[in-house]
C-alpha cells in the first residue's frame, strides 16, 4: 500500500495551525493539518462555560477575517469556536480531525519526515509544530491526591455548579485565576484566592482599550526578555463587558486573599508572607502603564479625555494588611482547590535534535537548525504577541514565507 505524501505536515488545528494553513495556501504549498481532537478543542472543553475573550473583537482576530460581532465586545468561548471553523472553510484548510501524530522522525534515506499517526503512515518535507502553550495542565504538588477536597485544574473547571458545596480556593492571580474567583464569589460561594507575583494592566484607559495602548506603545512587539521574566502572569478580564481586575476590590466584596501557596501539612495549607508585596507590584505595573500612557498622548498632541480615578489605589483591606499564613482546611469548610497555575509543553513525538537541556524548542522565529522542522503557537516566539491570535497570524505568515522560500531554492535550475 503506497504511503501518503505531502510536502508540509501540520500538527495541530488550533489558531495556529489555521494560520499557517492560510499562508502555504497563499503560496501555493501543499500541505495537511493533523488535529487529534477537533478544531481548535481546547476553546470547547478547556475552558470554563462563561469565558470571553481577553481582547475585544477588532484586536482578537486574523487580519484577513473579522468577528461577525460588534467591534469593541469580548467574543464568548462560543463565538471564538464558531470563527475558527468558519475561517478554516473560507480558506479551505485541508484539515483531518481525530487523527492523532504519534511520531515523526526523519527519513532514513533522503531528506524528509516519516510520521506515525493513528491513521497511517505519511511521509512529509517540513513539520510545522503548532500544538500551542496550552497541553498539559500543571498542578504543583502541594497537597496529597488522598487529601479529602476535590482538586482541579482551571482546564477543569466549568462552572460553579461542578464543584461540591463548601467554600473555594483558587490558586493564581493571572487571568484565569482572578476571573474564576470573581464568578465562584458572584456565585454566593465562600473564596479564598491565593495571589502570586503579576501585573494587572487597566482594561481601559482614556478611551482606549489596553490592547490599543500595548500596540502604540510598542509592548505587543518586544523582542523576548531574559529567561527568568519571559512569561509575566497578567490579570486582565474581557467578563461583565471588560473591567480592570482590582484585588482589594475583590477583597471588599468578600473575597479572602491570602500570599502564594507554600506547603500542606496534616489538613493544614500554608502560604508565603508576600501577599502585600505582590499586589504591590500589580499596582505598580498599572501605574507605570498609566503614566507612560500619559506621556503618549502628552507627546503627540492628542485630545483624549482625562481618567483620574483609574490611578486611585484604595487602602489595604484587612486581609492585606493582616494576612493568614495558614488555612485549616477542615475549620474554613474548603472543599475544593482549583489550580490555576499553567501548563507545560510536550514534544515526545518529535524526534528531532532542535531541543535544549530543559526539552525546549531552540529556534529563531520559529525556524530550527534542523531543515525542515518549525515551531508556531510558542509565548515570545518572536515577540511578546506571538501566541495571541493576530501575534500567531503574523509569525505564521513568517515561517510560511521561509518555506516558500525553501522550495524556489530547491526547484531552481541553471537557464
């Protein structure tokens, strides 16, 4: 039985294999996108029911495709699915769903990949890795399996209802963190939220959404930091038509903040003595924000209405200035923790020499020393956009130029 081919294989049909599934197509490049569940599945079961985007429709999209909703709201989990599958029709992608890549390695004879799918055997000239950030959830290993409360992944968590009566601890203060603790507390339930070093931009500011002024202040496009400060946990939330995320407001309603979990000892969660210090530094990055914003519209003579009260930080509440180093579970009736606290890659199907010590892509802009083999999809894999829908558009149109490239090399010959 003759083996399928094809001359760029695509794993993964999320925003980022779509994108580059445009781009080949634009170059005429044959190519096939391989998706072991269904287009872009984690935005249908890794997402809690009411999550909207974090960015308003006219910012969060392909440039070559509009939302079919109004420009400035936040599109639902929902509206996000819908708009990838209708994109992935307009352009066509040749996209197979349910098919699994099992392995890929290299030929042993000639240029080229073999690679093991669920579905066969296909042979392929580039492999485009555009599996995403998002693939296997992280939980630290703080307190036992055997513990009696429920423990969840925020990939897990859908809605309030899911979780056994009783009150809540979330874990993270990013994004998915703080908007789940604002739902389960709008809920009626009891929240504990465990806050951690990040940065809480303004939703708004003058006008102007925070996506706006991250691009016209040049932040969407800064080159990758050291190591250490690459990845920033940043609290901001689309929910309730888009508001700044404030933790002391949060405490004001009822929440009850506490510093980063440390440890679990005999029923017993311990946490660090930094919850001050770091929701410190969040009103410091909104600040610095605000100020540089400030100095933007002073510089090139804009008319934008002033905002003062966005520069307002309130006092501390108690649970601040006061904080608990421990919880005892069984007294403050926590019956569930929900992690919120990342996700790590996995690339054990790519049997390539482009990985270092610590089993991450080495690249350039997504092109590996390895001919051939391309990564899409990564945080900062070219700038500090690059996994967010248009960031991933634009890093795709890159890597589908280089390949495109490639081939008029290959296929030149002498007059």
């Amino acid at each position: 039985m003759p083996v399928e081919k094809t001359d760029t294989l695509i794993v993964g049909a999320g925003q980022a294999g779509l994108a580059i599934s445009e781009h080949l197509g634009n170059n005429n490049i044959e190519h096939l996108v391989l998706e072991k569940d269904r287009i872009v599945e984690k935005w249908r079961t890794g997402r809690w029911d009411s999550l909207v985007a974090n960015g308003p429709a006219w910012h969060d999209a392909f440039p070559s495709m509009d939302f079919s909703i109004h420009p400035d709201a936040f599109a639902s989990k929902q509206e996000v699915t819908e708009y990838f599958e209708d994109f992935a029709k307009k352009i066509n992608a040749p996209v197979r769903c349910n098919v699994e890549v099992l392995n890929v390695c290299k030929k042993p004879a000639g240029t080229g990949f073999k690679v093991s799918t669920s579905a066969g055997e296909i042979e392929a000239n580039n492999i485009v890795s555009a599996t995403g950030p998002f693939q296997h959830p992280v939980i630290p290993p703080v307190i036992p399996a055997g513990a009696p409360l429920q423990q969840l992944h925020s990939n897990s968590y859908y809605n309030p209802e899911q979780l056994p009566d009783g009150a809540v601890l979330v874990v993270g203060s990013g994004s998915s963190g703080s908007q789940i603790a604002d739902e389960l507390l709008r809920s009626g339930r009891t929240v504990y939220l465990s806050v951690g070093p990040h940065e809480r931009p303004p939703r708004s500011y003058r006008g102007r959404d925070f996506v706006w002024w991250l691009g016209v202040l040049g932040k969407w496009d800064l080159a990758t930091v050291d190591p250490d400060t690459a990845h920033v946990t940043i609290a901001v939330s689309g929910a309730h038509g888009g508001k700044t995320v404030d933790f002391r407001e949060f405490a004001c309603r009822g929440m009850k903040l506490v510093g980063m979990t440390s440890h679990y000892d005999n029923g017993v969660l311990h946490f660090a003595d930094d919850l001050a210090a770091n929701v410190a530094h969040g009103d410091a990055s909104l600040l610095n924000m605000l100020a540089e914003a400030d100095e933007y519209i002073y510089s090139n003579g804009l008319d934008f209405p002033t905002e003062e009260s966005a520069k307002v930080i309130t006092a501390d509440p108690d649970c601040i200035v006061n904080p608990v180093s421990q919880l005892d579970l069984r007294s403050t009736g926590i019956n569930s923790v929900i992690w919120a606290t990342g996700y790590r890659s996995d690339f054990d199907w790519l049997q390539a020499d482009v990985f270092d010590g610590d089993g991450k892509p080495v690249h350039q802009r997504g092109v590996t020393t390895e001919q051939g083999i391309y990564f899409l999809g990564l945080p900062w894999l070219s700038r500090r956009g690059s996994s967010f829908i248009w960031g991933v558009w634009h890093d795709a149109k890159y890597i589908a130029d280089h390949i495109a490239t490639q081939h008029r090399y290959r296929n030149y010959q002498p007059a």
